[in-house]
C-alpha cells in the first residue's frame, strides 16, 4: 500500500538567494561613453573652427575622419564593457549558494 508523502516542513540548508541582474552599465563604461559624446561634439563643432579661422578645410576634415573613428571606437569599447559586466553579474548571480560553498 502506498502512503502518501509527508509535507517537508524544513528548509533545504543552503539558502538560495536570487541578487538579481545588475542591469546599470559600469563606471567604465559611462566614462567611455561620455567621452564618444564629447568626440562627436567637437566633430560638430568643426565647421564654427574652420569660420573662426582655427582650422583649415583640409586640417578639419583629417580631424573629422579622426574623430568619427575615435568616437565609433569608444562606442564599441563601452558597449563591449558593459556587455562584458552584465555576463559576469548574471554568472554570478545564477551560479551557486553566493559564499556558502555550493557551486555550480
């Protein structure tokens, strides 16, 4: 005859907490990303520097590719950081008991 199971009234031991995704990009990241926007802020400024005699045409437009790649640049790299941190934040966070010992 079977009996039907008892209801388990404690609790596994190890205690499983879900952190939950850090989802906010890092500083380094935000850093980078400022500094693509400060990059595409002078581009926009090129013409005003070539009307202020600051710059000539062909100095600007070296400038100019110059500074699209430098921007593009730091675009990849803070994408990439926060891209890279995200992965490791949600690794950590569904890998194991936290500091309890039970890994994955």
């Amino acid at each position: 005859m079977s009996l039907p199971l008892p209801t388990p009234t404690t609790h596994d031991r190890h205690q499983h907490t879900s952190t939950g995704t850090d989802n906010t990009p890092p500083t380094r990241s935000k850093i980078s990303g400022v500094l693509a926007v400060v990059a595409c802020a002078a581009c926009c400024a090129l013409p005003f520097l070539i009307a202020a005699g600051v710059l000539t045409t062909a100095g600007a437009a070296i400038l100019e590719k110059t500074l699209y790649a430098v921007a593009a640049g730091l675009v990849v790299l803070a994408l990439g950081m926060w891209w890279l941190h995200r992965r490791r934040t949600v690794a950590e966070a569904t890998c194991g008991c936290g500091g309890a010992g039970c890994g994955c």
